[in-house]
C-alpha cells in the first residue's frame, strides 16, 4: 500500500530535488575530471535525504493519526453485536435463552459493553436436579417434580447479579405479567423478602 504525502511536502521535496539537480553540475566543473567523475559516481549512492523538523513531524504526525485509526477500525470490527435491543423496557421480567439449552430468568438491569446484566436471576430446575433444554412454544410446562429456584438461594455462591455475553444468547424474551413464571417469580422474591 503506498501513502501519498500531502501536497505541500510533495512540493517541499520536488523543489530540493530540483535545486540539488541544479547545485550538482556547478560542483563536478570547479573540481578535476578525474575527482568529478569519483564523485559523482559516489554521489548517487550516498545522497541524503534532509527533512526539516517541521516536515518530519507532520509526517510523524500524519503516520500516527493513520495507526491509531486503523486500530480503532480494528477493535470496532471486534466488538460484539452492538446493534442488540431487548425486547422491552429496562426493569421488567425477562427469560434469557443461552446457547447450548439452559435459560434464566431475570430482571433487565443493562445492556452495556456487550452484555445483558440480570438481577434477581431465576432458573428453572428439573425433577432429575438437571436445568431443562430449550422449551418449545407447543411443550407444556415443567413437570411437578420441577421448580423454580432462586440463584440467591440455591447457588453456593448466592450472585446478585448475572452478565450475560451477548454473543451467547440464542434469544430473549419478555415475561407476561400474568404468567405462570411471573406469579412464581414474585413469590419467590417475596419469601426471600420476609426471610430477612
């Protein structure tokens, strides 16, 4: 890839180049043939290029603000579906499907750095202590022998709040207020509130 030097350090360089051409021949016709032909020989190959302190910090200026914005270009390519909206208000009941099966079932705290953050997190435990699958629309709902347990309660180390990457998330939805995990949910926040 070739970087195209902005105008008037493209201008800066013609003119020295320019008068280095004119300086050269007035040079080699003072000196002897013989050293002429030595030096101007010599003089191609070791010709230095000479930049200005102004010029060689634009230029390092210039070469900076070029790396920098490709790393921004970078992260941003990185960054994780940035573009993910719940599908309701901030606060409300939520049952967040994961890849792989399992699902909790929280209240929407954020969305921010590409995580869901739940609090009050829910999961639903099945009769054979193992968490259920992905449930189907035409399934009908857990078994007897299931539950509802509370992360706070059942979980030895009792999280008050769950992240949840969003590449990892299959797919989330809203919980009805009537529902019957709606009316489990909130009995089971209100025994831990009577607990205290």
């Amino acid at each position: 890839m070739a970087i195209r030097l902005p105008r008037p350090i493209r201008r800066w360089l013609r003119k020295r180049a320019e008068a280095a051409a004119t300086l050269k021949p007035a040079a080699s016709s003072s000196s002897s043939s013989s050293s002429a032909m030595s030096s101007s020989g010599g003089s191609s190959r070791n010709m230095r290029l000479v930049l200005p302190a102004p010029v060689l910090g634009l230029l390092l200026v210039f070469t900076g603000a070029i790396a920098v914005a490709e790393v921004v270009r970078a992260i941003a390519a990185a960054e994780p579906r940035q573009g993910f909206v719940p599908p309701g208000p901030v606060g409300g009941l939520y049952t967040v499907f994961l890849l792989g099966g399992p699902y909790f079932i929280g209240t929407l705290e954020a969305v921010e750095r590409g995580t869901v953050i739940l609090s009050d997190v829910f999961y639903v435990q099945a009769a054979g202590g193992q968490l259920p699958v992905l449930p189907g629309a035409a399934q009908p709902p857990p078994d007897r022998g299931s539950r509802l347990v509370r992360r706070k309660e059942g979980d030895w180390h009792q999280p008050d709040r769950m992240a949840i990457p969003i590449e990892r998330i299959l797919l989330m939805e809203s919980v009805g207020r009537d529902s019957l995990v709606a009316k489990l949910v909130s009995e089971g926040t209100a025994r831990q509130s009577g607990a205290r």
